[in-house]
C-alpha cells in the first residue's frame, strides 16, 4: 500500500428519542421568540404614547397661548375704556380704577410671553419625538383636542388587559417557558437513543491487499442508547432549580395581574373624572362668557364697577384653562388607557362611544 492515503468519512446521529428533551426546548425558543415580539410591541406602544402626549401637549399650548393673546386684547380695550371714562365720564371710575386695570394687563402681558415660551418648547419636544431636528418647526395640525365621551366598563377593559397587554403576555410565554425548562430538566432521567450511520472511502494508488474494491468503500448503520445511571444528583437539582424558577413566574404572575387591574382601575377613574370635568366646565364656561358681555355692558354705561368687570374678564380665561386642560388630561388618560391594555382596545373604544 502506497504511504500516502486519503480517507473520507461522512457520519449521521439522529435522535430518535430523548425524553421529551427536544420538545422543550423547541417550546423554550419558539416562547423565546414570541417574547421579543411582545416586548418589541410594547417599545411601539410607548412610542406611540409619548408622542400623543406631547402632541396633545403642543395643542394645549397653542390653545393657551391663543387664550392669552384674546384675554389680553379684551383687557387693553377695557383699560382704554377706563381711561376714557375717568377723564371724561361722570366721576364713576376714578384714578385708582384705571391703575388696577393698567396692572392687571401688564400682568396678563407677562403671562402671554410665558405662554408663548411653553408653545415653543411644546413644539420642539414635538418635533424631538418625531425625529425630527429641534431647527424644524412643527405645527400641530389640530386646533383642539378631540373630545370623545366613552361609556366601556371596567370590568371589560380589564379583561381587554389580561388579553391584550404586552408585560401579560410576557409573562405567560415566560411561564410556559419555565414549565418547558422542567421538562428538560425531568429528560435527564430518561435514555437518548439515536440512529446512527457511517459512510467511509479510503482513496489510495495502491489498489492490491487490503486496498480491494471491497475495502476501498465502507458503510455501517445502526441505533445506539445512551442511558445515565449516575449523575450525581445533577438530575435532581436540575429539576429543582426549574420548578423554583417555575414557581417564581407563577408568583410574579399573580402580582402582576393585580396590579394590572388596579393600574386599569385608575387610569380609567383620571379618564371619567376628566371626562366630567370636561362636560362641567363647559357649562360653566358658556356662564362665564355670559357674565363678560354683560359687565361689559353695564360698564360702558357706568352701571357697574371696575372691579366687577375686571373680574369678569379674567373668569372667562381662567375657566376656559381650565376647560382646555379637562380635555386634554381626558385624551391624555385615554392615550394611557391605549398603551395599558394595548392598541387592539381602540376599536372597542371607539365603538363604545358611538353607542
């Protein structure tokens, strides 16, 4: 036979059976998987939150700045009426009357540049979210902030919640996840037996003796087990530590899940509490803008006092803040809803509403 021999080999070991090993961890990967997807949803829910909020956020802004603005022309009218009727009126508003007035614009001028400041800085925490540069000017394309009552139960978007929500469904692939890793761990009690095969080719110049036709060329098949009968107990503890990681899962679990529904509970309380609000200072707002005119009014005609009419003026503003700050902690409160339960409850909010 000549010195120089090149021996190929190609072999083959199937398993066939090994005690339920695969099984889990085919499970543990495919749950694995299905977690990187809940979490990677629940980054897009985030995402979508935050930028509601501040979008939400850009629109109050706007509309206060744009109340300021208002507020303050109504009261530069009032302090040149003032000043008309102390020089030239009956005696009715005196010098005094016409200072307060020229105060309180002079005050409302300093709230509007810090009006003006917030929409600015609304807007470019606006455009930071988006992804846009802070040189970029964004303007919200809506002039209000929507305004949708709702009439959903708790108990529903609750249930929505343990559906829906994504930290839920994180848990529950994680304890399936665990229970799976028991599995694997129980595997090592059982036998592994596998299908076996071979196939050689020795490659030689010499083609006499051992080199024959019959040698040169070589295959076997066959099933072979392997069977543990002592691991020193690793077995054992290895079952251990999976059930206690098990159990660990099912205890943060049920946690969980009652903190999600008090975490429910109360952002749907902020979104009913909001939404009367809402409702009450719009009554209350149109009351306001009532009494305003009136005063007005009379005090073109001297019948009321500079006093009454300055508080008048600035009533409106104060409940008309207070009206646009209702609407938005109410779509702030539903946004927060959205993200807790999860984006498939849009719909069943919507169609809520529309009852």
């Amino acid at each position: 036979m000549d010195r120089d021999s090149l021996i190929s080999s190609v072999g083959l070991v199937y398993p066939i059976y090994m005690g339920g090993k695969r099984t889990a961890m085919s499970k543990q990967a495919s749950t694995g998987v299905n977690i990187a997807k809940e979490a990677a949803r629940k980054t897009d829910l985030q995402i979508v939150l935050n930028t509601k909020k501040l979008y939400y956020g850009a629109v109050l802004a706007t509309s206060l700045h744009k109340l300021g603005r208002e507020t303050l022309d109504r009261l530069n009218v009032l302090l040149e009426l003032t000043e008309m009727l102390y020089k030239t009126g009956t005696g009715t508003v005196m010098k005094t009357d016409f200072l307060r007035t020229q105060v309180i614009v002079t005050t409302i001028r300093s709230s509007v540049a810090l009006l003006a400041s917030n929409e600015e800085l609304a807007k470019a925490a606006l455009s930071n979210a988006i992804g846009l540069s802070w040189r970029e000017h964004v303007v919200p394309a809506a002039n209000e902030i929507p305004f949708v009552p709702f009439n959903v139960e708790l108990d529903e978007l609750i249930s929505n919640a343990y559906q829906f929500n994504p930290e839920w469904s994180k848990l529950k692939l994680a304890l399936e996840a665990a229970e799976a890793g028991i599995k694997e761990a129980r595997s090592g009690y059982f036998p592994t037996i596998a299908l076996n095969g071979n196939l050689s080719r020795i490659d030689n110049s010499y083609d006499a003796g051992i080199m024959s036709d019959k040698n040169i060329k070589s295959w076997n098949i066959g099933i072979s087990m392997q069977l543990p009968l002592f691991r020193g107990f690793r077995t054992k503890n290895e079952i251990r530590e999976a059930t206690a990681r098990f159990e660990k899962k099912k205890q943060e679990k049920l946690y969980f899940k009652e903190g999600l529904g008090l975490l429910v509970k109360d952002t749907f309380l902020q979104l009913a509490r909001a939404q009367e609000q809402v409702m009450a200072t719009g009554e209350s707002l149109a009351s306001a803008r009532e009494n305003r005119k009136l005063n007005v009014r009379a005090y073109q005609n001297e019948l009321a006092e500079t006093k009454e009419v300055i508080e008048a003026q600035l009533l409106e503003p104060f409940i008309s803040a207070q009206y646009l700050k209702a609407r938005h902690d109410h779509a702030v409160s539903r946004s927060r809803l959205d993200f807790i339960i999860g984006n498939e409850i849009l719909e069943p909010l919507r169609q809520g509403a529309a009852k």
